[in-house]
C-alpha cells in the first residue's frame, strides 16, 4: 500500500500537465495516509508476537539460591522489588508486614517481633532453612506476578506457615487476581487453593482433571481414588482437609492476615 502510494505521488509529480491543485490535494492526504499504512503494519506485528506473562516460581531449590546473597538483608531481597512509587519508610512497613503475614520467625529468638529483625539489619545467611524459605515466598509475592507457580515450596513447613501461606496466596489471587499453579503431594494444600485439579500418575501421565469439588468428591481414575483413599486413612478424617484447613478457619480474622502486606500495581 505504501509503495503504491509512493508511485502514485510520485507519477503525478513528475507527469507534464497536471494541474496544481492535484498536486496539492496529494500532498495533504499523502502523509497522514502513509501514517494510517504505518500503524496497520505495527498492529500486525504486535498480534504475531508472543504473549509476554511475568511469571515466577517459589520452590524449595529457589529457596536454596538465597544461600548465594547470604549478606544480603532480608529487607533489602524482599522490599527493593516493591512498586517504586513507595517511599523508604513505606516499603519498610510493607515488608514487615508481610513477614509478620507469613508467621516469619526469624532466628528463632522468643518475643522478637518481624519488625525487630527487620530493623536489626538480620541477613538471610543468618535464618535457618525453612525460614529462607518464607523469604524466598515473600520475595516472589513481593513482585505481584501474574503467575506464581508453587513447586513443593511448602512442604516441610510447619503446619502454621502453610496455612499463613496458603491463605496468602488465596488473597493475592482474589485481591491481584494472580494465577497461580501448585504442584505438591500433599493433596490438603492442593484443594485449598485451586479451583481446578489435575491428578498425575507417578510414571508422569494425566490421569484426571476437572474441577477441585468433583476430583476430590467423584475421582473417575483408580490412581485418584487410591491417592484419596490413603490420605483419608493417614488423617482419619472422612473428607479430604485436615489439618492445614483447619489451621486456614482458625486464622480467619488474623490481624497480620488481614493487614497492608499486599504488594501495590507497580508503576
């Protein structure tokens, strides 16, 4: 289209005969045409390009990475990737909050609060694993992904960290409308969370998908309904939850759950 263009201005240009006011009606219709010609192609490519998702993953070997930054404060890994727009002191909060969010204990030291450590200065290489696990966590909500994909980054935990965890990341997926894939073993943190479930085999295959409700009350699949079978048995209970649902009720109305420690849109 462009180049058609080109040769016809060009033609009636350079033609003998051609009154001026053809001449000038090209010229002024010439340019924002060529512009129109100019977006159509830029919208084409922007439909051909890939998707671009901010996707992040939280996991047990993710957590392992921290060791690597072992002088570097927890305040800083987790509040530097907070929206710009936050000041010094409101980027503090926010970390601490969301520490005291996640039940963050630290060292381990008896009535020492979040934000203590935080104004301590406390270094990750000084936390014991499982707490640079919660750090690792933090650091990934921090960012407010689109998709957070959690790879076994609970287990191991203790039941109230998964359950702060768990119902932190049932806010961020309300309240930031976050998607978030969680893989795990552990069947009670799955339901909890996800509105759909799809159940492997151990040779990796799909065995069943559908929707949490119908998996967990109607599995189709014998490898679905052994995997329900032994986690009933294990728990003594009649229905799959346990435990970390449990636990998830009783923080219902949890002052730090409830609290400022969602991450801001970035800006």
């Amino acid at each position: 289209g462009a180049a058609l263009l080109l040769a016809m201005m060009a033609a009636t240009e350079l033609a003998p005969g051609v009154p001026n006011f053809q001449k000038w009606t090209l010229r002024i219709v010439f340019p924002p045409m060529l512009y129109l010609i100019y977006l159509g192609w830029r919208y084409s490519q922007a439909c051909k390009a890939p998707l671009s998702v901010h996707a992040l993953v939280a996991s047990p070997e993710a957590a392992a990475l921290l060791a690597k930054g072992a002088k570097s404060r927890v305040e800083d890994l987790i509040g530097t990737l907070l929206a710009r727009q936050l000041s010094k002191e409101e980027r503090r909060e926010r970390v601490i909050a969301m520490l005291a969010a996640a039940g963050f204990k630290g060292t381990g030291e008896d009535g020492v609060s979040p934000a203590t450590y935080v104004e301590r200065g406390l270094l990750v290489g000084e936390l014991p694993l499982e707490q640079q696990r919660l750090v690792q966590i933090c650091i990934c909500i921090a960012q407010r992904p689109e998709v957070l994909i959690i790879d076994g980054a609970l287990e191991g935990l203790p039941v109230d960290n998964q359950a702060r965890i768990l119902r932190m990341l049932k806010r961020l997926k309300q309240e930031c409308k976050t998607s978030i894939l969680c893989m795990s073993s552990d069947l009670e943190q799955v339901c909890y969370l996800a509105d759909s479930l799809a159940v492997l085999s151990p040779a990796g295959s799909l065995c069943e998908k559908g929707p949490s409700l119908e998996v967990l009350e109607t599995p189709r699949h014998e490898t679905t309904q052994a995997i329900i079978a032994a986690l009933l048995e294990r728990s003594g209970e009649k229905e799959v939850g346990g435990p970390i649902q449990a636990h998830c009720k009783e923080l219902l109305g949890n002052a730090d759950l409830d609290g400022p420690w969602i991450p801001p849109k970035y800006t």
